[in-house]
C-alpha cells in the first residue's frame, strides 16, 4: 500500500521505486505483465501520466550540491587557519595596527578563493550522474510505435529493441530474436549475452545470470527484442549503484591528514613558546604586559608558515597542469598527491588493463596454427566463413554494429585483404540460419557459381560432429579420428589462453532443401578452421605494470569476467606468475570467506575473477585495513563504489561510464592504463617539493623565532615587527612557491611507497628544518652581536641601527641562499642542479630586488627604520648569509657517507 510519509532517509519517490524491485525474473511473461497493469500493446497515454506523477522522470538523483558560499566557509575549517584568524584578530585589537591582522586576512582568503576556483572547476568539468540515460527509445503507446525522450519512460512501458541501442531502463524481455547484449559497464564481462525470454527458477540468480532481463545502460549489439520496463531511475541496477555511491564512506586522503598533523604540531608548538615567552618577560624580566603580549603575537606570527596553506594548493594545482597535458584530469586537488603514496592499483580488467575490444589471435587451418598478423591468402575458406556467416553490420563511416564476436572476425577478414561488400556481390546471401544456444550454431546459405555454399560456424565441440572432411594442403579428404584429435588438441591449447574458439565448416550443395533448417543443411561438412580471439590486454599496459612493480606498488586485477580469462590476462602482463592459480581468487570464493579470514589472507591474492560491485569494495577496505594506500581504476557502473572507497579513485575518460568518472578523483582523458605510472611519479614529485617547501618555510621560521626568542631573553632589540613581516612576504612565498616547480629527481621511482604513515617531516625534513634553523638564527645573533661590540659608528642609536638593520638584512639574505640547499634533502645542490628551475631563478632574483630595495632605496629605508651600510658591514652581512650553503653542504654530505 502507497504512503507518502517518509521514513528512515527514504524520500517518497524511493520508496515508491522500490515497490517494482520484485525478481521479475522469476516471473513468466504473463505474471510481469499483470503485476505491472500493462500488455503487450503498452500503456496509453492516461497510464503513462499517472505513473509519470507515481515514480518520476526515469533519471538518476542529481548528486547534493554545496553552494558557492558553502564551499568557502568550509576552505576555514582547516585549524591553521583558525589560529591564523584569531593571531589576526588579536593584533588588530590590542595594537589597533592593522597592517598585520590585512596581511594574514588577504593570505586566508586568497588561499579559500583558490580552493573554491579548483573545486568549482572540477564539478563543472565532469557532471556525472546526469548522463547516463540514452537520448531516445522506442516504444509502444496507445497500438502505436513512437520514439520519445528515455526520461518519459515509466513502469509498464513497452520498449523495442535493436542493434545498436542503448537499453533505456531496466526490461523484463518478452521477445529475444537472436538478442545479444554487452553488458561489460555491470558485470565486466566483455562478451555479449544472450538473451531468452525464459523464466529463471532461482531468485538469487545474479545480474550476469539474469538472461531474461536486460539492464538500463547496457548495448544491444545483435538481434531484435522486446521487454516490459519494470524498473526506471534511481531502482534501476544502475540506479541502485549510484545510490550506494552516496552513501559510501570518504576517505581523507593522506594529504589531508599531512596537514591536520602539521597544524597541530605548530599550534601546539606555537602556544608553549608564546606563554613561555610571555611568562620569563613579564614575570622574571619586569616587562610591560601588553608589550609582552603584542611580542608573543609577532612571534605566533613568525611561527606559523602563514604563506603553506596557500603555497601547498599552488604547488598542487600547478601539479594538475602538468597532468593535464600528460592525459590525468584531476577532480580534487589532493588526488595529485595520493598516488605519489600508493601501495596498491587495483584496476578493473574489461577496457582498463585491455581493450574491451574482442580481436583474432590465433588461427587453425590447413594443420597449421597462426598468428593473427601472419599472411593469409583472401581464398582461404576458413576466412571466408567466418565472414560469410556473420551478422555484422557496417555503417556507412566504416564503424560496425553487431557482437564483438562476430565484428572482431569482419575486422580479421580486413586486415587481410577480404573485400566482405565485393565477395557478397558475388555470392549473396539467399538463406540462413541464425544462431541459438541450444545447437550453438549459425548457418548462411551462399549462390555461387551455380551453386551454393553452405557457410557454418560455431562451438567447436558441437560442429566437428557434423563434419566428414578435411581441408589439407594436398586438398580435401575424410577426415580421420586422428585428425579430429589434433583439432581438439589445438582447440584445447588456443583456450587454456583463455582464447575463445569459434569453428568454421561449409560444404556445396547444388540446390537448396524446401526446409532449412539443422537437420537439413548442417551435416556432412568440411573442416575449414578454428579461430581463437579475447579481449586483448593494452600494448603498454605490461610496461605500466613493470614500473610500477619496480617502484614498489603493487598492482591487482579485479573483473567480473571468468577465472581462466582473468589468469590468463593477468599472466602476461605480468601481475601474477604464469600458472599461479594460487593468487586468483573468485567472487564465489570470497563469499565463502569471513571479513577477518580475508582480511588475513588478502596479500595471497593479485587477481579476482567473477566480482560484483561489493566485493570490490570489500577489496580495497581489505587493503586498507593493512594501512595500505589503495588506488582504484575503472570505466564501469560497477566500478564506481570502489572508486568512491578507494583513497583514490581513477576514471577511463573515454569508455568510462559517467557515473565513474563521477566516483573517481582522477579521470585519464586517454584510458592509458601507462598514464597511472606518469601520475604516480607526478604525485611523488608533488609531495617532494611540498616537503621542500615546508623545509624552507619552517627552517626559516624557526630561525626568525629562535631569533627573536633569544633576543628578548637577552633585552635585544634585533627586529621590528614590520621587518619580520616584510621577510616572511617577500623571502617565504616567492621561493616557497618556486620550490614546488622543481622537475622530479633522478632516483624518484626507484624508492618505495611513503604508504599511509608517512608525513612531511619524514625522510629527514624534521631534522633538517631543527638544524638549519638553528643555524640560520645563530647567524643572526651573531651578526647582531658583531655590529654592538664591534661598531662602525659612535652613539647608541647610530650603533643600534647598523646592528638592527644588519640583522634584518642576513635574516632575509640567509633565507634566500638557504632556499637552493632545500632543492634536495640529502644529495649536493651541484648534483641536483643549481639554475635548472626558471622559476626559481626568478623567485630568489624578485626577492632579492624587494628584500634590497628597502634598505637602499632613500624613503623605503626611512619607513622600514633602517640605515645605511659599508661595505665591510655588507661583506659580513653577505658572508654570514652564505655560509649556510657550505655548512649544509658538509651535514649532507656527512649523512650520505653514513647512510643516515
């Protein structure tokens, strides 16, 4: 009974959806006909209205969307930046100077416009889920054929179909001439089914095993059919699929996590030496407390790398630029990152790992077995069979509708010269017989030469039966058992291949029977040839799985097709060891398997054959049960809640189905499975040069304040506030910026997976940021001692200036001669290469010129407080702003000598 309240999240139009979820087919035709209040005649147009307002458009849910404001605020959440705000907040109100409070204010919000830009810019780039209908379908209204939008389909409808469609929603057949579907986007599996009208006893029956339905989005790629709609929209296998996709977990990515750690170390470390220094001012040195307090503020400020929350997403969007033009378009901005971190590619088989496209291999005749590209005359029989009975048809730009089968062998005849429109001229067509499941058979009947060829072809099993002769290089004879056996045996050999096997057999008769049928025409036959085809596995997708192997990620295959195929694939690119059955595993399998069993065993096993959408899902939580960094690919509806799982998920531009693309962080605009190893070294080389970036930043920090730190333990006036400031604008973000173009070092791919656990002070960042801040206010202080004990001038205040404005410039200068150090963490700058980086060379140049400009430009230096210097004060100045390249030089090289 129909009810509009609404319970437990379940809008109304879900609810009433899920009234049609029935196992249809379970049902006989009659029964699905009668429950729905329809015929085979269709509704009429009173029906189609009420049942338009009862169960909706047949469309997908358009995913919730945050608006523009929403997507702003939520760019404050971060806690770096609330410390940031407050810091703002703080300095405004207690020194009414509000020069600072617009500075760290400008930073913050620039840094949410960016986020917002990318986000906005991804959403509006891929719009998933309101694709994925077919345009039209053809239905019966009122008696009448008519052709209407797919979104006016309604419960009840009756659709027709034909090669070449676009299943519109979910059908309970109740015609299958000859109908074959592709439904490779739900199952993965790459060869049509055919389809029956009959019902199927078991109500547990799968969705590849369901013969008698045909699935919204899935192609008609042979025959003719007809089938009630029983589902439309969101209760369609498709639609059932979407909706798990919003409901499936979101994983924080390991940058995301990166950062919050980051936040909270520096705020944690920001507070205690904050109250520290306030505490030893006012209460053991007599200081002024609200000069103690706006000093602690300057050094809140100093402290926090305000310049990193934006610096960070530059150096990822300028990594989604270079992707971009490498064929990876990235839908969120941390996914650059994540596959630097990946341990684990699982990767979808049908059309990611192959070509989703089924291709001759191999070839049996004449007692010889061939490769596909080797030379075959026109007038071999076993070629002209396999085209003469075939159902393929070719459109008029050379495009072909029809099973892959059947179009793989048109595309074989091709490639060898056989003109299939010329030789139909010549003999045509004048009967046949199609093929059906029961016999597993097809037949066309040739006029030739006065006579007519008989073109059979089929399971090899069933056709050898039926043949009595042979061809063979000295010409036709009977056929011996020993000849049958060699048959069988290379039938054997080309499947164990996971080859699928077709026959070809024909004879010449001189008339045609009255009654063609089985019994008739398929008898008394001559053996022509086997011919082996699959799906075959992408030229470059071995050499992805090689390097990505050498760079310590581990590759899986997960399909919904066959054990044997799956092996087989799996074998020669190289996931597994040809014959280790050991590391397949089925979905069958995986049900038998307790979550905790899998969960021990999941590193058994690189392949899984014959999945559903849930088991994927299971897979990958599996992994990342073990702490693994789990990256999915795929192209399929049944893809796309593991991609959604994964902590990142990798879409197939071109044959991937929208929702996928929807689900997934990265789309490969080319379907390169190779173009996920061009990513992977992108994604390290990000992190890389974000880790250098913050070494930089907080190296330099930590120097300004152990600086100012120390200098208030020891009543020195070393800085003002507003040369702290102008350091952290002009000798932070420049540099910072410029470090997150550095190319990737050499040995980049050679290392091994950071995994989840890593962060961005390890591989040596956080000793290295300890060391040279120390070094670089060490530096400073010594500087500033210097210019007291040891002054160029006479009088206080001309001393104090030369000492103030020498500190300021060798704070600023040994930043900027610091930054080339960081372009690696442990090899020599000479080896990674001092002016490779354009970019780079002009950040330090723009820097400088601004860091120079006010102390020397007349008026500039009177605003900054700052005096003029000699040329000894500079050559100190300059000597001790240098001398962190040689003293980090030597620290390196003493950790490369002793492996640390």
């Amino acid at each position: 009974m129909e009810t509009s309240q609404i319970k437990g999240g379940i809008t109304l139009s879900e609810q009433k959806q899920s009234q049609l979820s029935n196992a249809f087919y379970a049902q006989s035709e009659s029964e699905v006909l009668t429950e729905l209040d329809t015929t085979v005649a269709g509704l009429d147009s009173k029906q189609v209205a009420q049942r338009m307002d009862k169960y909706g458009s047949n469309k997908l849910n358009d995913g919730k969307k945050k608006s523009l404001v929403q997507k702003f605020l939520e760019q404050f959440k971060d806690l770096m930046i609330l410390v940031l705000l407050a810091a703002a907040i703080i300095s405004a109100v207690v020194s009414h100077d509000v020069i600072d409070s617009v500075i760290i204010l400008a930073v913050v919000i620039i840094n949410a416009i960016l986020g917002v830009f990318q986000e906005s810019k991804a959403e509006a780039a891929i719009d998933a889920l309101k694709k994925m209908s077919t345009p039209h379908a053809n239905v019966l209204r009122n008696g009448d054929t008519i052709t209407i939008k797919s979104t006016e389909l309604v419960p009840g409808d009756i659709v027709l179909l034909e090669a070449g469609d676009v299943v519109p929603a979910d059908l309970r057949l109740l015609e299958a001439n000859s109908l074959k579907i592709e439904e490779s986007a739900l199952t993965g599996e790459s060869v049509s089914v055919e389809k029956s009208v009959g019902v199927i006893d078991d109500e547990q029956a799968g969705i590849g095993d369901r013969t008698n339905m045909a699935f919204s989005n899935s192609n008609v790629t042979y025959g003719r059919g007809k089938g009630v709609v029983v589902n439309t929209g969101m209760a369609t296998e498709v639609g059932k699929i979407a909706g798990m996709l919003e409901r499936a977990d979101e994983t924080t990515t390991p940058l995301k996590q990166n950062l919050n750690h980051l936040g909270k170390f520096l705020t944690i470390a920001i507070v205690v030496i904050a109250v520290l220094m306030y505490v030893v001012g006012t209460f053991f040195n007599g200081m002024d407390p609200i000069k103690m307090m706006l000093t602690s503020i300057s050094l809140a400020v100093a402290a926090i790398p305000e310049g990193l929350p934006a610096i960070v997403t530059i150096i990822l969007a300028l990594g989604t630029q270079v992707m971009a033009k490498r064929n990876a378009v990235i839908r969120k901005l941390p996914a650059v990152e994540t596959l630097g971190s990946t341990e684990i590619i699982a990767s979808d088989k049908t059309g990611t790992l192959t070509l989703n496209q089924m291709t001759v291999e191999k070839l049996y005749t004449f007692d010889q077995q061939i490769s596909a590209d080797q030379e075959l005359s026109t007038d071999n029989m076993a070629l002209k069979i396999m085209n003469f009975a075939n159902d393929t048809k070719i459109s008029q730009d050379g495009s072909m509708i029809g099973d892959p089968t059947e179009t793989a062998l048109i595309t074989f005849g091709k490639k060898h010269g056989f003109d299939l429109d010329e030789e139909l001229k010549k003999s045509p067509r004048v009967e046949e017989l199609p093929f059906d499941s029961e016999r597993k058979l097809m037949s066309t009947i040739h006029e030739m030469n006065g006579k007519y060829l008989v073109a059979v072809k089929g399971a090899p099993d069933i056709l050898l039966e039926r043949v009595t002769k042979i061809e063979t290089p000295d010409g036709i004879r009977d056929i011996t058992d020993e000849d049958k056996q060699t048959i069988l045996h290379n039938n054997k050999d080309m499947a164990q291949q996971a080859l699928r096997v077709l026959e070809m057999a024909y004879k010449y008769v001189d008339e045609i029977p009255d009654k063609v049928d089985s019994e008739n025409i398929e008898h008394d036959l001559i053996f022509a040839g086997l011919v082996g085809m699959i799906d075959p596995e992408r030229e470059e997708a071995a050499e992805a799985v090689r390097v990505a192997k050498e760079a310590g990620v581990r590759p899986l295959m997960i399909t919904g097709d066959h054990r044997d195929t799956a092996e087989a694939i799996a074998a020669r690119l190289g996931i597994i060891s040809q014959g280790d059955d050991e590391a397949v595993l089925t979905g069958a399998e995986l049900d038998q398997m307790s979550t905790e069993e899998f969960n021990r065993q999941v590193k058994n096993y690189s392949v899984y054959a014959r999945v559903s959408p849930e088991h994927k899902v299971r897979i990958v939580k599996a992994w990342q049960k073990l702490g693994k960094v789990v990256a999915m690919t795929g192209d399929g509806v049944n893809d796309a809640p593991a991609l959604k799982q994964a902590d990142i998920g990798i879409g197939m531009g071109i044959t991937g189905t929208e929702v996928s693309k929807g689900a997934s962080d990265m789309v490969l605009a080319d379907d390169n499975f190779a173009t996920i190893v061009v990513a992977v070294e992108e994604g390290r080389k990000v992190f890389s040069n974000i880790q250098k970036a913050i070494q930089y930043l907080l190296a330099a920090n930590l120097g300004e304040v152990l600086t100012l730190f120390v200098a208030t333990l020891l009543a020195w006036d070393t800085m003002l506030p507003i040369h702290l400031l102008w350091i952290n604008l002009v000798t932070d973000t420049f540099p910072a910026i410029a470090l997150g173009m550095e190319p990737a070092e050499a040995n980049l791919m050679n290392h091994k997976p950071r995994g989840r656990n890593s962060n961005f002070f390890s591989g040596g960042v956080l000793s290295s940021v300890i060391y040279q801040g120390i070094f670089e206010a060490a530096m400073v202080l010594m500087v500033y001692a210097t210019a007291i004990i040891w002054p160029v001038h006479s009088g206080y205040s001309a001393i104090h200036a030369d000492a103030l404005t020498m500190s300021f410039a060798t704070l600023g200068l040994i930043q900027l001669f610091h930054a080339f150090n960081v372009k690696s963490v442990h090899q020599s700058i000479f080896k990674v290469g001092l002016f490779k980086n354009k970019a780079f060379n002009g950040a330090i140049l723009l820097s400088l010129i601004m860091m120079m400009a006010v102390i020397l430009i007349p008026g500039l230096n009177d605003a900054f407080k700052v005096a003029n210097l000699d040329l000894h004060q500079w050559l100190i100045v300059l000597g001790s702003s240098f001398a962190v390249i040689p003293f980090v030089e030597i620290v390196k090289f003493v950790q490369r000598k002793f492996g640390k």
